[in-house]
C-alpha cells in the first residue's frame, strides 16, 4: 500500500465564529475528489478515535471533481481516501479538519508533482 500524506486544500468558512470555539451547532465538511482518479473508499473519523469505522460512500464512487458532503459535531476530524492503482497497490491520502461551531468546510483531495 502506497501512502500520500498530502493535506491539500482546506478552505474554511467562518461566518462570524471562533476558530477556538468548538462548541455548538453541528458543521458540514465538503470534500471535493481533485485526484484525477476515481476515490473508492472515504473515511472521516474524530482525530481522537483510533479506528477509521465505515466508508461514509457506502457502496458509490466519488469520482474526479464530484463533491460528497458530511456532517459533523465540533471538534478535530482525520480523513482518509482510497482507490487501486492499475496494478496491484493501492493509494491513499490522509487529511484533517477542524469543524467550529456550525461552520461549513471544504476540503479538496489532489495530488502534486514531486520532482
């Protein structure tokens, strides 16, 4: 398993709320597929949980530049993207994110040439 521990584009949008402020309304989290590949699996979990827990795309694909959205109580989330490469490896990218009290959040997965 080849891993790519690539934090990518977060984009957060604070209608008027603290950033250390984590009590309160639940968030949304966008996370848009900038892979150019077709993402398999996709897991968000509580960066305090040690296990990923279930697919959040059950049994669908997110495809290049489709967007599936969650949401979340406040806190500090880890997310991790899956898809098989053609051979036999399979290619993962990690990510985090913070939801603050009813914000909502875009995260964009993409990949970078390193030269």
């Amino acid at each position: 398993m080849r891993t790519l521990f690539l934090l990518l584009s977060l984009s957060l949008f604070l209608p008027g709320c603290s950033v250390f402020n984590v009590a309160g309304e639940d968030c949304t989290l966008s996370i848009t597929n900038g892979t150019s590949a077709t993402l398999w699996f996709l897991y968000v979990r509580s960066s305090d949980d040690a296990e990923w827990g279930d697919d959040v795309l059950e049994d669908a694909r997110l495809e290049d530049a489709e967007t599936h959205t969650v949401t979340l109580s406040p806190g500090d989330y880890d997310v991790q993207a899956e898809w098989p490469s053609p051979g036999s490896e399979t290619f993962t990218i990690l990510a985090a994110a913070t939801c603050v009290d009813g914000d909502d959040l875009g995260l964009t997965l993409s990949l970078t040439d390193q030269d």
